[in-house]
C-alpha cells in the first residue's frame, strides 16, 4: 500500500480539526529513507527510523473504519518493522484532548517523556497541548 492520495485522503478525514497531509506531501514521505507504511489505506502508521529511534508521524484511520482495531494492527505492524530495521525505542506526538489515542498508545506500553504547550490549533477552542509519548521496542 504506497497510493499517497489515499492516504492523504484517509489522513485529512481522521483530523478534521487540523490541517490534513496533501498528495505530495505524502508521497514526499514515502519516497525518503528510513520510512516505513503499515496498514492499509483506512488505517495506517507512517513513520521513520533513523538510527536507533523509531518516529511515528502519523497514525490515521478513516472515521468508517475507526473501532475495528485496525489502528492496533497497523500499530503493532510498525512496531516490529522499526525494530527489524534497528530501532531500540518508538516515539510520537499525541494531543493531549486525543483520548482515543491515548488509550490506544497507552494499551501499547508508551509513557509520557514530554509535554508541549499549546501545539495543536484548534479551530474552535484554544490550542491542544501535544503529549511527547515513547515506549522501548526491544
């Protein structure tokens, strides 16, 4: 599954409230070393190693296809994938008021490591803080 308009469709009606991946930005994501796709064109993690640390940049699934358990799977999937290709530890950025996601990552054993104030805009309520979350992969 590399189709960077799928994805990027899928991405923008995830997160409604944010700026969603264009085409070629995706594609641009894609394309560059170290990245590696899990799941499928409803649900996915795309992210990157780069040396020993693993960074999910985004996890999307579309709103039809949400509670399945496909965001575990593509979760899970990406996390054996950065560890084959060398990665000790995964890290990500969550909203803090992303409680759905939260529990997800937390169900997959990642703590907090960090806090950013005011990160996500929000369209109609003040900015979401972004939650730094990581977790060991080995």
């Amino acid at each position: 599954m590399s189709d960077a308009a799928a994805l990027a469709a899928t991405h923008a009606a995830a997160f409604v409230d944010e700026r969603g991946w264009s085409t070629a930005e995706m594609a641009a994501l894609l394309a560059a070393s170290g990245t590696i796709l899990t799941g499928d064109a409803t649900s996915f993690v795309l992210g990157r190693v780069t040396l020993d640390e693993a960074e999910i940049l985004t996890l999307a699934t579309h709103p039809d296809h949400r509670r399945q358990g496909r965001a575990g799977i593509a979760l899970d999937a990406f996390h054996a994938a950065a560890a084959a290709a060398g990665a000790q530890t995964a890290f990500l950025e969550v909203a803090e008021d992303n409680a759905a996601a939260r529990a997800l990552y937390a169900a997959r054993g990642y703590t907090q490591a960090g806090r950013r104030q005011s990160y996500y805009p929000r369209a109609d309520a003040p900015p979401a803080a972004a939650l730094i979350l990581t977790r060991a992969l080995r």
